[in-house]
C-alpha cells in the first residue's frame, strides 16, 4: 500500500507554490477576435497574444489538422481605435485584410503570400472591417488623428479601396461601430453614438441604401437612443437585420421585419456584454432560422440554438461558464471558452452530436488540479438593501495547510471598466495568489455587467461610492463567515478598479493595504488626460459639468491624502495614454511625504494593461513581496523586487 504523504503546515501568504510568477506570464497567450474562412467557411481563425515578443498580437489560421502562422514577426494585428481597438482584421474566403499595429496600415494577404501594404496609414486609423465584393472595398470605422496638438480625432464610417483611396460614407456622430452589409450588398448597417454617452449607455442602430457608386442614401433611424444601447447587427442570410436591444432592462436579440421591431427570445439575460472593443460576436446564424447564441445569466454562460419561427430556446451542451465570443459555420459553432477548472480555450462544438474539440489553449502547461483553487459564488447583502455578487477563491495547496485556527489573509479584487466583468474562468493570475494561502473575492460590484441594466446602472453618480460600498461588504461577510482575517485584508485593482482601491483605502478602515494597476486618483485630471472614447464617462459615473467640479474634489484620492495611511504599492506603465503616469507619481509622492510605506513600479513601454512576460513577472513578484513584508506574511530570501520606502525596521 502507498503512503500518501504528510500536508506541510505552514502560514497563510508562506506556502510554497509550483506556480510561479514566470509560470503566470509565459502561460498566458490571450485569444481573441474569431473568425471563420475558406472556401467552405470552416478554416478558423484568431489572434493569439506573445507575451514572449512584447505582446504583439499574431494571426493564427487552423485548416483541417493543420495550424498555420499567417503574421510572423514583424506584424502585429492589432488597432487602437478608441484606444481599446478590436476588430483588427477580416477574412474573405483565402485572402484576410488586417491592420499593423505598428504603422497603422492595412495590409492584404492573400493564401500563404506575403502580406502587402495598400494604406497609408500614419494618424489614420481602421477598425472593424467588412468586405463589399460589388465594389472592390473594405467598408471600416475609421479614426482620423491630428498631426499635432491635443484635439479629439474625428470618427467616421469609410470605404477603403485596395489602391488606398477612401471615400467616408457617414459622418457627424461621436462615435461609429459595426458596418454590416447586407448579403446583397444593398443595404449598409451600422451603430452611432454622441458625448456624453457611452456605448452601454446608448446607441443608435442606422440603415441606408448603398447606390450604385458605392455613397450611402439617408440613413433611417431603426432603433436606439440615449436610454437603449443596441449591439451587434447582424443580418440572417435571408436580409433580416438582427441586433441586440435593451430596451427591455436586459440585453435581448430583437430583429426588423418589414417596419416592425419583434423581440426573438424575451428573457432576463444578456445577450450582449459593452461595446469596449470592435468586432465582439455572441450570435451567429446556422440558418435563416436558427441562431446559435450565447447569453449570461447571474454571471455565468449559456449556450442554445434558438428557432426563431417556433420562438424555441435549446441548450446546447458544454463545459464552459464563460462564453466570451462565438463564430457560426457550416453545422458548427466554434467559441472562447472557459470555466473554474480550464482556462481561456478556442474550441468547436459539432452541433449535429455535440462532439467538442479544442483547437487553441491559452495556457499548454497547468498545474495539477490538487493546486487550483475552485471559486464559489457568492451573492450578500451591501448598503442600502442592494445585493452584490463576487467569485471567491479559498487558498488551496495540496502540499500545504496553515496552522489550527488561523484564518487567511484575502485579496479583494475590484475590476476595471468599472462597466466590465468578472468571470469564473481559470486564470493563473489568480491561482498564484490562492496557491501561496491567500484567499481571493472577485467582486462583481454594483455598476458591473451581466446582470442586466438596472444592475449597470446603479453605478450612475455613484463611482467611488456604490463600488467601494460592495467591495466593503464583501470583505465584511467573509469575515463574518469565518474565511477572512480581518487585519490582513487587502484590496487591488487597475484602472477605474485601481479608482475603487485607492478610494477604499482612503475614505475607509476596513483594508490593511492595497495595490493600484494603473489606478485613477485624480478625476479631473482623468477629465485633462483622457482620449476620446472616454472622455465624458465621468458625466455619467459622477456628474455633469459644472455640478461635478465639487464631486471631483470630494471622491479623488489625490486630495485627500492626509486620510490615507494604509501601505500601496502602485504599478504603472510609463506609455499609458488612458491613466498617465502622474495619477499613480502623485499618489507616490504624497504618501512619500507622509511616512506611509509606500513601492512604486514604473514601466517603459507599457501602456494600459501590462504585455510583456518580463514586465508580467517582474509586477506580481512586486506586490507580492509589498504583501509580505508590510503584513508580515512572510520573510522574503534574495533580492528584493521592489524598494518600500517608509517601511519600519
């Protein structure tokens, strides 16, 4: 018989992990952007991140058993209009059409040929792209920046021909997602909006006839406005334009048939998740009839075939609790997939047995199952009678177990957007930390989507309020249950998470440190510095000029500074054009001054979100030497990481 090894005991935040930082940044090849191509449609494409080659996005094409690198080194599939880009490349049959990051040109690349340049690229950018075969086109977003100063860029809708000639075909708006013509290339869809609003706010959703020289007739106004976001038109390969509405409260596929709007499959789901980046996909048509699509109910994926004539939802089998985009081919639907236990996958589901292969991993190498931590979901009560939802992460190591009696040390993470997501899918990112015994509570806090709009909307006016309230009540009722240490808990975030960190830790005593990514402290000078797409969101997360002048001074940490004596360590790319670098040297600065133990981790050539495996390594090993030293988790051995100035002997 075989003895099973003793469990070494050992503190929380002390346990020796087999996942290393290293491990984190290698295995993490993000997937995005699907399509599908070639003759028959069933050739799968996608862009896969290299955190190895600065994180350059490279175009990846699966045909038959065969995987092909279609974009070696240089080139780098990737858009930053809005900043945020997507929607970087299209397909039409063997020839794929996509933007380089690098000199924004687009590019045309025919089966295995080489690919050539045919814009001009410069302050020009495209995004989301569509083939108009009548006229030898691509029809894009296009985004026209200065060549000097600090003025917004203009957003229009533009076709662009392949000798790099462009007509814009629709001007006048803010802002321009999603042309989608027509299968006889007759009609042009497309989505607008105007400052203030954002996408999720509301849009409205045009339609026009494509004359014979290629210039767009009137546009109709189909659906939409300043109180309903539409998403993601489509049109069924019969001429029926669909798209997302929700109008309802809950995002919900809706399409015209002759003049009138029908609802598809009224429920209390999302269909759709906000428009941050180009060219998302959550339905697809098997036929004129039958949609394949993905919707989120309380946080989690679901996949079914819905018959639009019979007004018939199916499930379709899988394994996933996050579906993030899917792509429709002959008999097939291929998706991103992931749930607790897999991480980020792109797979195809035969929809005629529900045979699933996997095509792509985001991580090759995991660890065993004994070291993940499996998340719980938790709904509790916050203020004002308002439920809020999280993922928990218990520490899990089957090699470890901590003392008798002692509870764990938890980070609460409060995500960015702040309109965005936290999903269940397995992330290493997060298993590092669960792994070494510190508990992880993924906060999806009032304002977050997938919980329909009026769940989004509790956010409106109350940034820096309602999202520090439900990060507070979820460390609260971990405590209250036993699984937290009340004096070891920590808060973390980036972005406008790093705003509900930096908030948290200023304005409240409930956390014992904190770590900003990038995080806004100052919401005026958020205002001075932000690009355009963002721009007027404070108007809706706080409020509109002048009334928000006295809000801004009251909710930014910058000045209140005198009231914040927890440790930080605050990590911060050098490139960031979204939150630049004197939102986090300031806050550096101030709690300098002030005595607080305080690390800062300054990164040239990174901007918003970190790309570099180096970079990726060399933050994580950073906070988590902060952790250990100001919480007296552990003693760190070797060099340390990062400075902390101010910290006692």
């Amino acid at each position: 018989m075989t003895s099973i090894p003793s469990r070494m005991t050992a503190p929380y935040g002390a346990w020796p992990s087999p996942i290393s930082a290293a491990l984190v940044a290698a295995g993490a090849s993000p997937l995005t952007q699907l399509a599908l191509g070639g003759a028959d449609g069933s050739d799968v494409y996608w862009l896969a991140g290299r955190a190895s080659e600065a994180g350059r996005n490279t175009l990846l094409r699966q045909r038959g058993a065969r995987v092909d690198e279609l974009t070696p080194l240089p080139f780098n599939v990737r858009t930053r209009v809005h900043e945020y880009g997507g929607g970087a490349y299209v397909v039409d049959g063997d020839t794929v059409y996509f933007s380089h990051f690098a000199d924004n040109r687009l590019y045309r690349q025919a089966g295995s040929s080489a690919p050539e340049a045919f814009s001009a690229g410069g302050t020009t950018r495209h995004a989301d792209f569509i083939v108009d075969h009548a006229r030898n086109r691509l029809i894009a977003v296009r985004e026209q920046h200065p060549a000097e100063g600090h003025a917004h860029p203009e957003n229009s809708l533009a076709a662009v021909n392949f000798d790099g000639s462009e007509t814009v075909l629709a001007r006048g708006h803010d802002f321009y997602a999603a042309p989608r013509l027509s299968p006889d290339g007759s009609q042009l869809a497309w989505i607008s909006w105007d400052h203030p609003r954002l996408p999720w706010q509301g849009t409205e959703l045009w339609l026009a006839d494509v004359h014979a020289d290629g210039t767009l007739g009137s546009p109709r106004l189909i659906a939409g406005g300043e109180r309903e976001s539409i998403c993601q038109p489509e049109w069924s390969p019969n001429g029926l334009l669909h798209f997302v509405s929700d109008s309802s409260g809950w995002w919900n596929l809706y399409r015209l048939h002759g003049a009138d709007i029908e609802a598809l499959c009224p429920m209390e789901a999302e269909f759709a998740t906000p428009h941050w980046t180009f060219g998302g996909s959550m339905y697809g048509f098997l036929s004129s009839d039958d949609i394949v699509c993905t919707y989120i109910q309380q946080g989690v994926s679901h996949l079914g075939l819905l018959t639009v004539g019979a007004a018939k939802l199916e499930s379709i089998a899988h394994p996933y609790q996050e579906i993030r985009e899917l792509r429709v081919g002959p008999g097939c639907v291929v998706l991103l997939g992931g749930s607790p236990t897999i991480a980020l996958e792109l797979a195809r589901i035969d929809l005629s047995n529900n045979e699933l292969e996997v095509l792509a991993q985001s991580i090759t190498e995991l660890p065993a199952l004994d070291y993940l931590s499996v998340p719980n979901s938790l709904s509790f009560p916050s203020n004002h009678g308002r439920t809020a939802h999280a993922f928990f992460y218990p520490p899990h190591n089957v090699d470890v177990q901590a003392p008798e009696g002692s509870l764990p040390p938890v980070i609460v993470i409060s995500h960015g957007g702040p309109t965005s997501m936290a999903s269940n899918t397995l992330k290493l990112a997060t298993q590092y930390w669960t792994s070494r015994g510190i508990g992880v509570l993924d906060v999806n806090y009032g304002g977050s989507s997938g919980y329909g709009r009026e769940y989004r909307d509790a956010l409106k006016g109350q940034w820096g309020i309602v999202d520090v309230e439900d990060c507070i009540a979820g460390a609260r009722y971990l405590v209250a249950q036993g699984l937290a240490d009340p004096e070891r808990l920590i808060i973390r975030g980036g972005s406008a998470g790093g705003f509900t960190t930096l908030c948290a830790l200023t304005f409240h005593d409930v956390f014992k440190v904190g770590a900003s990514y990038y995080g806004v402290s100052d919401l005026k000078g958020l205002d001075l510095d932000s690009h355009k797409f963002e721009a007027r969101y404070t108007d809706y997360l706080i409020a509109s000029q002048p009334q928000a002048e006295v809000l801004y001074r009251e909710r930014s940490p910058i000045h209140h500074t005198d009231k914040l004596s927890r440790p930080m360590i605050f990590l911060q790319g050098l490139d960031d054009k979204v939150v630049p670098p004197q939102q986090s040297e300031l806050m550096v600065d101030a709690l300098k001054a002030r005595g607080v133990p305080v690390a800062y981790v300054p990164l040239p050539g990174e901007g918003h979100g970190f790309r570099k495996a180096e970079n990726i390594v060399r933050t994580l090993d950073a906070e988590l030497y902060f952790y250990q030293r100001v919480l007296k988790l552990a003693t760190p051995a070797g060099e340390a990481p990062v400075h902390i100035d101010n910290l006692p002997a």
